[in-house]
C-alpha cells in the first residue's frame, strides 16, 4: 500500500509585541529608510519576557491542530525545527508535546537554521509513508530576539519570533488524489560555515553567543543555491519552477526574492512575501508565511507550492507539494 505524506492544515503564531524600524533607530545607528531599501523589512515581532520558542510553537501547532478538527490523540509525530531551543535539552519538541497533552509517539528537533522546515518536513513525509507513523505535526519555531547583537545594526535589524506549523498526514495514494510532498532536495555545504553562525555554543564557549553574519557573501550565494533547490525540486516531479501555483520561500530578504523570481522566470503574483511584517524568522518563516497566505485566499486547494529555505551551515533546499 504506497502512502503520501498530505498537508491537511497550517497555523501560525506570532507575539503580540511589534518592534518598528523607527523604534529601531532609536536605539541603533540605523533608519526606516536604509532597512527597507536593503531587505523589505518594516517591523517584525518580538517574543515577551518569558515567552519561549515551545510556546510560540503551540501557538501556531494548535491552530494548525483546530483546522484539520483533531485532538492530541491523533498525534504521533512532532517535529520542531528550531535554531534557539527552549533548553540545550530536552528537544522543543518534547516541551511541546507536553503542552499539547500529546501522549504517544515520537518528537525531536531539527536544527538547519532557516532551511530548517524544509529538512522538517522532508524528514516527516519519509517517517509518514514508511508507515512507522501516522499523523505529524511539523513546527517551525524561533525566539531569534535572543541571539541578536543589538548594537549590530547588519544583523539585529534582519530577525524577529514567530512560529507556523503544518499537520501532515500519512494518506493512501489513491485517496490523497495527487495531493501531498511530491519532492524535496536538501543540502549542505560546511565550508561556509563562517558565513552565518552564532559565536557561542555549549561545546565551545559554555555560553549562548550572538549572531554573525557576513551578508554580503550570503547574498551572493542566496540566488544561485535557492534557484539550484527549485530546479531540482520541479524536476524530480517532473515539471518547470514556472510551472508551480504559489513559491512560498524563506523570508530572508525581499531582494533576494527578486533574484530568484528574476533568475528562474518566475511571475511576482506568484511569490508570497510577508518580509515587510514579520522580518527573518529563520526556520518560522515559511509555514507563517504559508498561513498568511492560505488566509487570505492566495493559497487554495488544489495549488502546487514549492517551499525553499537556505541557511546557515551553510544549508538549502526546497519541497514541492501539492495542497
């Protein structure tokens, strides 16, 4: 009996506190003007005192959970990906199984930074039609206010908190009627390790470190690695980028979302953009963004979506999916 690994619902979650870009310049040699003209970023949101990444992954997992009408019993699979953890450990995920009441199964993280939904859900659709697991939960989640330099005006400006999560069920071929994860192409390149890091860690410094990042140099690797994953994605289904309903990528910046639609001939009604609201919030963006857009109508069902990140590791890859 084959199995797809189907996308049922998604939720999204962000907190409540907004941090602008004017409220940035008070703070930082920075100014509305020079943020929007580099990255398309307007304001993002910030986590409260307190508030953890678990918990912005069950805000947005029991939204996800109200949509596909289940309970936590219908859960056995959670995976969170997440480059800021609650704690070194438990996973987050174990965290949010807890708070969910989820009782069976299993939950651990991912950890590829901004590319880290796209390796989440590769994983869920493999553990999904092997059949060993039925219903998935696969969490995007990041608390990235609390690795930032705030006196870094290149980085701090870039990142804000949020979390999106997709229900992701294990369905007969026959019964899916060709929806579900139709391909997906991960990477890494370790090389370019130091193009985009956090200067601490338990093994290293005993300590949590900041964010560092050589922007220029990931831009540059941005376009050609994040057009490389689509191309390879669609072509393993069979089909051309152009051919997709909706890209919904990693909200990184909007200039390099202009690059990869310049790049691969793609139409700008096609690409979902919440950049300008939400800022960079690493392995959270694509599922927020996909929540977003299923909200408000761009995304249907029915509509064949190509998901891509990169980040990093340096990582990249994308996923193809039908809804």
């Amino acid at each position: 009996m084959a199995l797809r690994a189907v996308v049922e619902s998604c939720g999204g979650f962000l907190p409540e506190k907004i941090l602008t870009n004017e409220e940035l310049a008070t703070s930082v040699e920075t100014s509305d003007e020079w943020i929007r003209e580099r990255t398309g970023i307007c304001r993002r949101h910030m986590a409260a005192h307190g508030q953890r990444t678990s918990d912005l992954a069950v805000g947005a997992a029991k939204k996800a959970m109200a949509k596909a009408g289940i309970g936590p019993e219908d859960i056995d699979l959670i995976i969170v990906a997440t480059a800021t953890p609650d704690l070194t450990f438990p996973a987050t995920a174990a965290i949010v199984q807890a708070k969910l009441g989820i009782k069976q199964g299993a939950a651990f993280d991912i950890q590829a930074v901004c590319t880290g939904f796209v390796y989440a859900l590769s994983t869920a659709e493999k553990f999904l039609i092997s059949g060993q697991h039925k219903r998935a939960l696969v969490i995007g989640a990041e608390t990235f206010s609390r690795i930032l330099d705030w006196q870094d005006r290149t980085t701090c400006v870039l990142f804000g908190d949020g979390a999106g999560a997709f229900v992701v069920s294990a369905v007969e071929e026959e019964q899916a009627e060709g929806r579900g994860v139709l391909s997906s192409f991960l990477r890494c390149d370790g090389s370019m390790v130091d193009l985009l890091y956090v200067d601490g860690g338990v093994s290293a410094t005993q300590t949590t470190g900041y964010l560092r990042m050589q922007g220029n140099k990931v831009f540059r690797e941005a376009v050609n690695k994040i057009s490389q994953a689509m191309v390879e994605a669609a072509r393993m289904a069979g089909i051309e980028p152009k051919d997709v309903d909706v890209f919904v990528p990693h909200q990184a910046n909007q200039r390099i979302l202009q690059g990869v639609v310049k790049k691969l001939g793609l139409r700008e009604d096609q690409v979902i953009s919440t950049i300008a609201d939400h800022g960079n919030t690493s392995a959270a963006s694509i599922p927020l963004a996909f929540s977003v857009a299923e909200e408000d109508g761009r995304i249907k069902r029915g509509d064949l979506i190509m998901l891509e990140g990169m980040g990093g590791g340096l990582t990249w890859g994308a996923a193809l999916l039908r809804y």
